[in-house]
C-alpha cells in the first residue's frame, strides 16, 4: 500500500507542472506578476479576429499586396474611396461574436497600409477622413462589444509602410536606414506612439495585439516604454507577445503546435479560409468540424484560438465565415461545459484524442477524436470513475474496466461504449466525474 502511494506521487506532480508550465523562453513579463490579470484571457479560450481594411474593396492581401508588388502602391491606395461601410451594423458583429461563444474580439485598428479605423488626429490616412464611409468604425463597434460582455481587443501594426518616416515601404525597397538618420526614425517613434495613445484614450482596450515587430529591435520600437504607458492607462491590458519580448502571451500564426507548448499562455491565430482579409476568390475555408477539431486540440494543449474573419468593405460578413461561426456557436452551448474555465488535459498517452479538466481536476472531459463512437479506452486512470455523462444530453454510460489485477498497482484499462445514436454531429464530448483530483499512473507496465 505505501508502495502504491509512493508511486501515485511520483505521478502526479508532473502533471502539475504541465499545467502550470514554464517561463516563456521569448517574453521578459514575470509570468506571477501578470498571471492574475491573464485569468480572463485563458478562461475565454474562443477570440473572434477580424480584418477590415480598405484591402476587402479589391479583395486583396491586406497590405501585402502592395509590400510585394502584387499591385503598385497607387492602385493599392485608390481603394480608399471604395471603401463605404454602408451596411455596416456593429451590434450585429457583436451578436454574432457572442453567439460564437467567443469572450473576446481583435479588431485591426490599423494593419501595415497605415489606414486607421479611428478618426486619428495624427495627419495620417484614416476612414473618417480619406474614404466614403466617412466616420469612425471603432467606436460603435467597442460599445456593441460592451453590450454584449465581450472583452475589447485592438491589433495595431508596428509597421506603417504607408508613413513617409517610415523606413520600410516595399519588399525590394525602403526609404531609409534608421542607423542613417536617427533623427527620421524618432519622427516615426512620436508618431506611432502618439497612435497607440490615442486608441489607448479613445477606446482603452482590453488586449492590445501588435503585429510587425519583426521589423526592428527593442530599442527601436521602445517596446518597454510602450508596454508601460499602455499599462499607465489600464494596468489590467492584456499584451500580445509581438512586442519584442515585452508581451504577455505567445501567439502561434496558423501553424497548429503538435506537442503540448510549454508557455504559460498562448493562442493560435488562425483564419476560416487561407486569407486574413475578405477574399472572394479564396474558396478553400476549413469545414466547421476542421475548426472545432482544431479549437478542442488547442484548448486541450493550454491554448487559446483567435479565428479570423474578414469582412466586406461594406461592412457584410460573408456567408461561409457566418455559418462557421454559427455551428461554431451551437456545439459550444451544447459541449462548451468542457471548455471554458477548463484546464489542458491528460498528458500524451492515456487518451488517443484530446482531453480537458476541471479546475480542480475531479472532471476529466474527453473529446471523441472525429466522430468516433464504440469503444474507446483510456489507459492509466488510478482515479475511480463515479458517473460518466454524454455532455450536452441526460445520457449516462458505464465504463468496464479491463485487465485490473489485483496485487497491482497499475491500473486496468477504461473501456467506455459509446452508442452511436448519442454522438455529435461534430465532436462528442464525454464528462467523467472522478472520486477525487486525477490521478494517473505513466510507468511501463510490469510487475508494479
Ligand atoms: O495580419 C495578418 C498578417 O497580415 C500578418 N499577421 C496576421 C495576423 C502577418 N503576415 N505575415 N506575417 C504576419 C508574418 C510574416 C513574416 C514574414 Fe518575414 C515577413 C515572412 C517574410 C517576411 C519575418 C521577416 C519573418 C521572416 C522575415
């Protein structure tokens, strides 16, 4: 008996520090000092990203177009009067957003063109000033947002390739060397500072979402000056990790992790088809089950998932990305018990699928790899299972266990049947309550 305690021991504190993960190799943050403000963020586990820009007139690259000469920087900007809003209806964004089950929205405030969605009071390109539509987009969005209890995100771009004091314009060309004129360079600093500020004040968002700091160093961007002053004005904001090391979270762009990150907090940015901005062309979006397999992997892996919609310059989301959203919205009611306010799961091994637990580790959730239904097993379970419920439904199963031999201490084999008439029609969700925290054994098998 005190063998088997022994051993069980040895079990589980790895599994703690899985959850509690280690220090980002990448940010400066002391992860203790913000880990109280994170809370909101890794509870929410579903944010809603939207690219809306003077790009979705043409359907083009958001600013990339131009960067890489796919288009000259004069077509690129003759967008500007195309761009209109005119169906604009930011409430309906917002419910929409809701519905998905999302807890927060990044919108880009300004994406590398330089074209803000604020009226800005910095002499540069924005949509009250320069295109049809003629006002602020920004604010009416936020208050929607605030209805709605969703948490307000702003992206902003470092870069401004459109910015005269902007070294960087187009791929194979730049306007200058910052090391050759210092001088030019803080013109660009007061400027995008002031920018920052301004939405700061405006709209004092909850998460702010840089983009583009590959382009200069710490120094350069005084990324610990702008983290700062953006925490002067609301000491809660969340910061995205692309701030040259002074952020907050890590944010993987498209590319699915295959083993569990060890960063404290990260999300997955990913979009509904191959562009971040409105595409007609691009027909090739993920099917909702693609996006709520990959929604659960992350989740299960400690992760948060940023989808990405694009709107139209009008203002109209398209179709396809509001279906996504909205069966998105269905299997979170019925399954998102085993999501939100969870913690990752089983580390590799007991399970072939992902897994989710409860705070307090007594709810262990299993998602049923594709539609799987039949038998499934989880290995090395110590804990007694009490009930096991198919989430969302009144039904309840009962496992078999196999294999357990008595003067052992390993653990027989979970075996749950699973009928095919209860699964969903994307992912299934088991809950099993345990007698107590889980525990689990990860040895090899033999005498003990
Ligand atoms: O807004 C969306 C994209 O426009 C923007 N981020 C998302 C959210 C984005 N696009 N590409 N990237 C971010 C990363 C680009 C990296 C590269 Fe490079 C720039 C590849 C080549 C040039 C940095 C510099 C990495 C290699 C060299």
């Amino acid at each position: 008996m005190k063998k088997n305690s022994v051993c069980l021991y040895l079990i589980t504190v790895p599994l703690l520090l899985l959850h509690l993960g280690t220090i980002s190799a990448q940010q400066k943050t002391n992860p203790d000092s913000i880990r109280k403000k994170m809370q909101w963020f890794a509870d929410a586990k579903l944010g809603i990203f939207i690219h809306w820009g003077i790009y979705s007139v043409n359907g083009i690259d958001e600013s990339w177009s131009f960067h890489n000469k796919k288009i000259s920087y004069e077509n690129y900007m003759k967008q500007l009067k195309g761009f209109t809003a005119s169906k604009y209806n930011p409430q309906a964004w917002a419910d929409l957003i809701k519905e998905s089950g999302a807890g927060y929205a990044v919108i880009t405030t300004k994406h590398h063109d330089g074209v803000a969605l604020w009226p800005t009071k910095q002499h540069h390109y924005n949509v009250m000033d320069n295109t049809p539509a003629k006002r602020d987009v920004l604010k009416p969005f936020y208050k929607a947002l605030d209805k709605d209890g969703i948490r307000r995100g702003a992206y902003f771009s470092l870069i401004d390739w459109s910015y005269p004091d902007y070294p960087g314009f187009l791929k194979d060309s730049s306007r200058y060397k910052v090391s050759d004129d210092p001088r030019r360079w803080e013109k660009f600093q007061h400027f995008f500072q002031a920018q920052i500020a301004e939405v700061n004040q405006l709209y004092r968002p909850d998460l702010w979402w840089f983009d583009g700091d590959w382009e200069h160093s710490p120094e350069e961007w005084q990324a610990k000056k702008v983290r700062e002053e953006i925490l002067n004005v609301n000491p809660l904001a969340i910061i995205n990790g692309r701030l040259q090391g002074y952020g907050d979270y890590e944010t993987p762009e498209q590319n699915f992790p295959v083993s569990r990150p060890k960063f404290n907090w990260w999300e997955l940015c990913m979009t509904t088809n191959n562009n971040w901005g409105y595409h007609p062309d691009d027909t090739n979006y993920k099917t909702p089950f693609e996006v709520i397999s990959i929604f659960v992997d992350v989740v299960s892996n400690g992760g948060n998932l940023l989808l990405d919609i694009g709107p139209k310059e009008d203002g109209t989301i398209p179709p396809e990305q509001v279906h996504i959203l909205r069966e998105l919205g269905k299997w979170n009611k019925k399954n998102g018990e085993a999501i939100f306010g969870k913690v990752p799961g089983l580390p590799q091994g007991h399970f072939y699928g992902p897994t989710t637990l409860s705070k307090d580790s007594t709810i262990l959730y299993l998602f049923l790899p594709g539609q799987t239904t039949g038998n499934i097993m989880v290995k090395g379970l110590v804990s007694t299972i009490k009930d096991i419920q198919v989430l969302g439904t009144t039904v309840h199963l009962k496992p078999k266990i196999v294999g357990k031999i008595s003067w052992s201490a390993v653990p027989g084999l979970v075996f749950i049947n699973v009928p095919q008439k209860y699964k969903d029609p994307y992912i299934t969700v088991l809950k099993l309550n345990l007698d107590k925290p889980v525990q689990l054994y990860g040895g090899h098998g033999g005498l003990n």
